[in-house]
C-alpha cells in the first residue's frame, strides 16, 4: 500500500486558503467567515485547520474540501451561501 504523502499535502493546503482568500485581506476574509483574522494567520502559516473551519469555508465559500485538502477535483463545487 502506497501511503500520501501527508507532511507534502499539509504544506500545499495553506497555499490553496490564500487562493480562496484571493485579493481579500485576511481580515476581510475572516469576517465573511465569521472567524477570527488570527486564526485565518495561523492556518495560512501552516497550523491545520480545525474541522469546523473547513466546513464553514465550504458553505461559506463553495470550496470543495477535496481540493483543499488533497488538491483534487475543482476548487469550487458550486453549492454555497453567503
């Protein structure tokens, strides 16, 4: 069985929040998500987010958390609420 590898996945996955976050500042993100500008900080700066986060970007912003996570698939999945 070949295993991922995981430390390569969780290097990308701050570069693909950036991606979502596009040209918002952090602090504008983190207000259309409803969370705190520092946390939007440590999860672009490597710490992994929790759960509950990349469900609310999911919903929030319609990224699949395939893509997020794996870099699989789209970025969007078209199903979200603002």
């Amino acid at each position: 069985m070949v295993r991922p590898n995981v430390e390569k996945m969780k290097k990308q996955l701050p570069v693909r929040l950036a991606r979502v976050r596009g040209v918002r500042s952090q602090r504008r993100f983190a207000r259309d998500l409803g969370v705190f500008q520092q946390n939007i900080n440590r999860y672009e700066a490597g710490t992994t987010p929790h759960t509950d986060f990349l469900m609310t970007l999911g919903m929030k912003e319609g990224v699949s958390i395939d893509w997020l996570l794996f870099g699989k698939g789209r970025m969007k999945n078209g199903h979200h609420r603002r």
